[in-house]
C-alpha cells in the first residue's frame, strides 16, 4: 500500500486539539503514522486545509424506503447522472441517487463514512445489498426497534425494564443482521398510528393489544442498549415529530433516558411550541439549555434547506401528515412486525411561514448550542434536503452575510419569530466545522479510529482549498484520501474502492433463540432459522466494533 506525505497544510483536527497548526500527516498501510520514509509520495499542502475525512451520522442512503424513494422520482433521476467511465460505474442522480452516484458524490465531497439511519431488521439483506454497492465510504447502518412486537412482548414482560433476555435479544438482532447500532422510531407510536390512526398524547399511552407505553419501549430498550455497552448509544427519532407543541414530548423523552447516553436524531423537527393543528414556534432554545445540562445527550440537527426534497421515514404516521398538507404523491408501506414507512417528495419553500420556521429552528440549534460536540451537522437527507446541499450548510453557518441574505428572502414573520433577528452574529470556525462534520459523530458513533488524525487513526483524509467562498472550498475538495489511498483530485474520482461495513457485537447468551423462536413463530410470515443474514458476500468487507471495546 502507498506511503504518503502530506506536507505543509493548514490541520483542523479538534479530537487532537489541532487549531489550524502547520504540520506534515504521514500515511502508510491505510493509518496515521508518525513517520514515512523518503521514498513516500508526497502531497504538497501548503496554503491548503487538512482535516479528517467526513462522518454522517444519520442520513438515508440504502434499503426499501431508499429505493421506494427513487421510484417514486423518475423525473428526477436524469438531473446530474454520472457517466460510466474506466473506472466508475454509470448512476443516476437527483435526490435520491442510485448506490454507485451516492457513494462517489460523498466522496467528492470530503466525506468517508455514513450511517443508513433506519433500517428494518427484516430487510437487512436489502440493506446490506445496496450499502455493498454503494462504493468509496465506509458504511454503518442503525436497526429499527421501536415498534418491534416481539421486543414489545419482551418488554411488557420485564415490566418495561432492560431485562437480561431483552439485552440478549438486542444483541442477537445485531448479529442476525450485521447492524450497527439501536434505532427507536416513534417509540410505540408506528404501531399504534397502524392501529387506530392514533396520535400519542403521553408517553404513557398503551398501545393497544401489547401492554406497553412509548416511556416502557424508551426505558427498556435504551437501558438495554446502554447496558449492552454498544458503540454507539440508542438513537432516538422522538414521538410526534413535526407537530407544533411537540418540544414538550422531546423534553419528556430526554428526562425518561436521561442518565444514560443517548442520541436525538433530526432536533429541529423536534422543537416546535404552538398547539397541534395551529401554528408552530421555535423553542429550540429550551432544548439547548437541556442538552447544556445533560452532557451524555447528544443531537443531529436535521437542517432544513429551501428547495427540493424527499420525506422518507419509518415513521408513516409523519408522511400521513405531509400527505394532508399537500404533499402530492405518497407511499406508506408496513414492515411486518416491526415498523412502519411512508415517503413523500416535498418541496421547502423560502416564503412558507413553516417552512422558513424550519429552517430557522435549524440554523438557531447550530448558532445557539454552546458545545458544538453535542450538537452535529445533518439535514437527514433526503428529508430536510440533500447531503450535497452540505457546503451551503456550511457557509450558512461561517459566513453571516451570507445568512442574512438567505434570511431576506425567507418568510420575514418566521425569521422574526427566532433569535436569528436579535444580532445573532456568529460564524463558525474551521475547527468547530471539523467538530460537527467529522470529530464529534465519529466520537458519538464509538468509532476509535474515525474523526482525527492521531497516529492510528484510519488514513481518511480531506485537503480543501482555502477559499473565502467556503461553500465553494468545502463543495470541492483538492484532495480525498480514503484508507491511505487518493481517491480523489480536484474533483476527479481516481478509483473506485468498496469500502467497509462497520458492525457492532456484543455478547449474548444463545438460548435467547429458545425465547425469540416461538414468538418469531406467531407473528413473521419468515421462519426464525430463515431470519438471520449469512450470506457473507452481503457482510464483508467488514469491521467489527466491539461493545465495551
Ligand atoms: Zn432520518
């Protein structure tokens, strides 16, 4: 493997307390090392900026919302496609591109590791399928349990505790599907919404015919995964998502794990005041103040950008909603036993009083928060917009003027309605873009070897221009070098690499099947020796990730 000296660049890499100092990263056999030989290639970076390679922490990218996704766009699929060439596949574009475009359009842009947010269990062979095909970055993906009706009788049983077999049963769906991490949707809501068309109003709903409440299914199933000692905590997309007044559930659900580690996907769909069927207002700034006291939650920002997007989430009951408002085409579709979906294309347009509410909630959970380590950059594509409107994103947040021209030609009682207007003028630093873009989800996703440039550390790295124009610099990278090789250069992929699939384990006892088989039995139309994927075609090249490792 090559040997590389990058030299003389200006290093953000703030897990390493690195501010911008003048120093060479040596590379070889796809690590940070201290030292090359003379005979390594070099990169001259002087005048350039070096920071790790990126890490989403929660965007959409593979599996049957995914794809449903792309059916439902074909107008869309000839807007940017990629050619085939020596070396790369041909792909569509769009929002939702196809594996192979997704794959090289995030490594054009800096970026070298992704998490598929929300994956049904039961289509993890899909899943796993898509992420192999989707090339360059390295690839984890998080498992849908919040409506799972095995777990449910699991957690009525233990009386909503994290019972020894409930933490067995977690980490044996972990090594059935190779994933990554814990994800609760709507908590007890999906199924519930699939019942009876039924909204939560407290934690403490039963849902129907089960025995257990949305609190019980946050409780046992975070307990779980916080006593399993996963890399990465219990991932939460909170009940009622999208709802004016719903800050209230969002605060409920922090104090009901709080204690524990835990990380809030999306905030900004979160943090709405106003009654339901009225009109929404921004309380982002009390969830700040929570999370400034509560150091183990960590958030995703789910940015809202004006322009076009997809809705797409196992959450069906918040696609019934958009639908209502005008959405246009829809698709619902119900997961078996353990989740629903629903997609809408949308549209988030500048002058919609909601809409630049949104987008103004987004952009006060970035410019508000204290600690930018707790609160990370997303817009959950395709949802709140695609991950290639990111540099954009990113100059909203470095470059004020740029702000307060976008925020002149939004809905101007919105924009009046948040802290934006009250002399808001902070700009982010490179290092605090490094924080929320790379050094804190790779922190938060328990992955050692992600997000810095220490020695040891994986030789992903990404040299930008130092542009004043930052949407510009962080739009296109110089350089991108991805398991100590150059992937790409000025704009041009230089190969076409799989990536890895990152998996999680932790120890179970396996009698726990004696337990799950005959509930499998009762409930899924696919017999429980079928369930697991072992096809290892599907799961390698793979990196496993220890818990409590
Ligand atoms: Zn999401």
């Amino acid at each position: 493997m090559t040997a590389l000296r990058i030299t003389g660049g200006q290093v953000h890499d703030p897990a390493n307390d690195v501010d911008g100092e003048v120093r060479d990263i040596c590379v070889e056999d796809g690590k940070v090392v201290a030292e090359v030989g003379p005979e390594a290639r070099r990169i001259d970076a002087r005048g350039m900026v070096v920071m790790p390679g990126g890490v989403d922490i929660h965007a959409h990218i593979a599996g049957p919302a995914v794809n449903a996704a792309r059916k439902l766009s074909p107008d869309e699929r000839r807007d940017q496609p990629l050619d085939r060439t020596d070396v790369l596949r041909s792909g569509t574009g769009g929002l939702v591109p196809s594996t192979f475009a997704t794959g090289y359009r995030y490594s054009l842009l800096g970026y070298t590791t992704v998490v598929e947010a929300a994956a049904p269990p039961l289509a993890a062979r899909h899943v796993l399928g898509e992420l192999r095909d989707t090339p360059m970055i390295d690839k984890a993906f998080l498992i849908l349990m919040g409506n799972n009706q095995v777990l449910f009788e699991l957690i009525r049983e233990s009386k909503g505790q994290a019972s020894p077999q409930l933490r067995d049963a977690i980490a044996w769906w972990l090594q059935a599907t190779g994933g990554y991490g814990v994800k609760l949707v709507n908590p007890g809501g999906v199924e519930l919404w699939k019942q009876s068309n039924g909204q939560i109003d407290s934690l403490d709903d039963e849902v129907a015919g089960f025995g257990v409440t949305p609190r019980q299914v946050l409780e046992a199933i975070g307990g779980a995964a916080h006593e399993l000692g996963l890399p990465h905590p219990v991932h939460i997309h909170a009940n009622n998502l999208g709802i004016p007044g719903n800050v209230d559930t969002t605060l409920e659900t922090m104090r009901t794990v709080s204690g524990r580690q835990a990380h809030f996907a999306h905030l900004q769909f979160h943090s709405y005041g106003g009654k339901p069927g009225g009109q929404p207002r921004s309380r982002a700034p009390e969830l700040l103040e929570y999370l400034s006291s509560h150091p183990e939650i960590t958030a995703d920002v789910g940015q809202v950008m004006f322009g076009p997007a997809v809705t797409m989430t196992a959450d069906a009951q918040v696609s019934a909603l958009l639908r209502d408002l005008g959405g246009g085409k829809w698709l619902n579709h119900d997961t078996e036993v353990e989740t629903g979906c629903g997609i809408v294309p949308y549209s988030y347009k500048a002058g919609n009083y909601v809409h630049a509410l949104q987008w103004g909630i987004g952009l006060e959970l970035f410019l508000l928060g204290k600690d930018p380590w707790q609160v990370m950059l997303s817009t959950d594509h395709p949802n709140g917009g695609s991950f290639l409107s990111y540099p954009k994103l990113i100059r909203l947040l470095m470059d004020r003027g740029f702000r307060e021209d976008q925020m002149g030609r939004a809905n101007q009682r919105a924009i009046r309605r948040t802290a934006l207007t009250d002399g808001l003028d902070r700009e982010y630093t490179l290092n605090e873009i490094a924080i929320i873009t790379r050094a804190a989800p790779a922190r938060r996703l328990g992955l050692r070897d992600k997000g810095h440039l220490g020695v040891g550390a994986d030789a992903d790295v990404t040299i930008y221009h130092d542009r004043a124009d930052c949407e510009e610099m962080f739009a296109t990278p110089r350089y991108v070098i991805k398991g100590g090789e150059l992937a790409v250069e000025e704009g041009d992929l230089r190969r076409a690499d799989d990536g890895l699939l990152l998996s999680s384990r932790a120890a179970f006892d396996p009698e726990v099947s004696r337990v799950l088989e005959p509930l499998f039995g009762e409930r899924y139309t696919v017999a429980f020796e079928h369930y697991p994927v072992s096809d290892p075609a599907l799961r390698e090249p793979a990196r496993i990730v220890e818990a409590n490792g």
